[in-house]
C-alpha cells in the first residue's frame, strides 16, 4: 500500500493553483488518515472512538476468520513479519463461549496420594553410568 499509485499515497496539495493538481505524490501521514477515519465514523453516526487503528484491527480480524493466509494479510496491512499480526487478533463471540464452557466443565483430575511424590528405584536397579 505504500506504492505511488495507492490511495493513501496521494495527500492534498493545498498550494495548489487552478492550473495545477489537486493532490501530490506523498504518503498520507498516520494522523491525516486517523482524522479521515474520526470524521467519517462522526458522519455515520458511529460512537465509540473509531479510528484508523480499530479498522486496521477489524480488516486483520476479518480475514483471519475467513481463512485468508496471514503472509497475504501483512502484505496488505505493511506488517514487517507474522508476529506482529498477533495483537490484531481476538477470538470471536463464539470462540469466547466455547473457552468458557470447556473452563466451566473442566474437573480437576483426581491424584492418588501415595503416587502423587516420586518413587526411587532400589538400590540394586540404579544404573550407575
């Protein structure tokens, strides 16, 4: 997305003359494209803080639950390496009820207490290498 021809590549050029274009070739920094986003989300009557980082988490949460390869999904996202992918992710509502229910079903396994320590081999069977 970083390439001359990207949307996000081309910022306003307001010394611009009626002769001249309106846009110039430069990327768009974070903080433009975080005011976009804040007064598109106040346009539709979105509340909650919307900014271009909650849509960059909701595009990787997105493709991740439909499968789409995550070495695909930082070429579109300009990650450097898979790891960092890791914080955009988050279960979903379903994969939260699944946890929950095999946490509340869990039982603690019962324990033998005369096996619950170490035995030691006798004397004569320790090998002595």
């Amino acid at each position: 997305m970083c390439k001359s021809e990207s949307p996000f590549y081309l910022a306003v050029n307001y010394n611009y003359s009626n002769d001249d274009i309106w846009y110039k070739k430069q990327k768009m920094g974070k903080d433009r494209i975080n005011t976009i986003m804040k007064g598109m989300a106040a346009s539709a009557g979105l509340s909650g803080g919307e900014t271009n980082h909650s849509a960059r988490k909701t595009m990787v949460t997105c493709l991740t639950k439909n499968s789409v390869p995550e070495t695909q999904i930082i070429q579109l996202t300009g990650h450097k390496n898979l790891q960092s992918l890791n914080s955009y992710k988050k279960a979903s509502l379903q994969q939260q009820k699944e946890m929950s229910h095999v946490l509340s079903s869990y039982k603690k396994p019962e324990t033998n207490p005369s096996s619950s320590y170490p035995t030691t081999p006798s004397s004569g069977t320790m090998n002595q290498d």
